[in-house]
C-alpha cells in the first residue's frame, strides 16, 4: 500500500467518527468551543494501528491550523484551554495540555500547567507522546 493511500484511507476510517464526535462535541470545537465554523477530526498523538474514536477531538479550523503551524501560534486564541483543559474527555485534555507545552513563557499558561491535574491514564498518554 502506497503511503499516500495509507493516509487517505485513514482519513476515511477518521471521518466516520464524525456524527459521533459532532454528538459528543455538541457540534462546537472541543478545544476552544467555537461553533457555526467547520470542524475536522483531528487524531491524538501516538497514532494507534488503527483508528480509535476515544483518541480523536473535534477542532476547527483555527485550532487546526495552529497545531498544523506552531510558528504561527496566536497565544489570545489558546485563552480557552482555561476550560478544554478539565475536559472529561482525556483527548481534549490531552490536546490542551499539548498546547499548554506549546504556550511555554506564557504566564497565564505556566499558571494553568502548575496549577492542573491530571488523571494519571492522561499523564500516561502524554509521557507516551514525548
């Protein structure tokens, strides 16, 4: 299987969560909870052999965009990790705390990371991302 095909077909088997994760986001973003604007399936680092539904977020295009292009970073925007951060979903809580990592320098973001907790199956996934 080519590689191009490989990623096309995963995409696919993503796409499939998307009446779930629409259901389970309330059609807004799960990370900065914009609604009205496209949403994408984003899948959570390390990818698993095949796709999980439990490991993917739904994001917009903004939110996208910015994890696509870190050098573009707009720290405002991330304000609302203030709330995706205690998600009950632990891949948007891993999600925030990736970008948390991102906004390093940030008081308000070193203030949020020293002040957070985390369930240690969330602190697993991160120690596996590094």
């Amino acid at each position: 299987m080519t590689r191009g095909y490989a990623q096309r077909h995963r995409q696919s088997e993503l796409n499939q969560f998307g009446k779930s994760l629409t259901r389970r986001a309330k059609s807004s973003c799960e990370l900065c909870g914009v609604v009205h604007k496209p949403l994408s399936v984003f899948e959570v680092p390390p990818q698993t052999t095949t796709p999980e539904l439990e490991r993917c977020v739904y994001i917009c295009t903004t939110c996208h965009h910015q994890f696509d292009n870190p050098k573009h970073l707009d720290s405002s925007h991330w304000r609302c990790l203030h709330n995706s951060v205690w998600s009950e979903v632990p891949a948007v809580q891993v999600m925030a705390v990736l970008q948390l990592k991102q906004l390093q320098g940030k008081p308000w973001a070193d203030e949020l990371r020293d002040h957070l907790y985390l369930q240690p199956e969330v602190e697993d996934w991160l120690a596996r991302i590094h």
